[in-house]
C-alpha cells in the first residue's frame, strides 16, 4: 500500500532542508520517496518526472514542493 502525503508529519518525515539535496540533478529535494529498497529524493522536477513510475512501488511519497509557490511572511514594521 502506497502513501502518498504533502503535509509534514515531524515524527514519520522531517521536513527537507537544504542539505537534502536531488539524487537526479544535485538541486535541493522537495519530495521524498520511500521504496522498500530504500530512500530517495528528488527536487519538484525530477519528482513530478518519475511520479507516474515510482507511485505504484512507493510505501510512501512526502512532497513538499508547495513550498516553491509559498508566499513569504511581510515584514511589516
């Protein structure tokens, strides 16, 4: 059974950082992909690239690429 989620659940995945970065292209990894051979992370492109293929072998899908359209908190003073 697969999991697809885009909401952060802090104790099953923690939020991605910058330190995470795509395994296809080196940018910094919005979605997380679980296998049962184990992780992997891709950045929103490579993520919506290989969705349709890995969907169906994934125990779980943790995207987090909203964050890109995110409008910033305004600093009003």
């Amino acid at each position: 059974m697969s999991q697809i989620t885009s909401e952060v659940d802090e104790l099953d995945a923690p939020e991605l950082t910058a330190f995470d970065r795509c395994d296809s292209c080196g940018a910094q990894a919005y979605v997380r992909v679980t296998l049962a051979s184990g992780e992997l992370l891709f950045c929103a492109h490579h993520g919506a690239k290989f969705k349709e293929k890995l969907a169906a072998t994934a125990l779980e899908w943790h995207d987090e690429s909203a964050r890109l359209s995110a409008v910033p908190a305004t600093d009003e003073r």
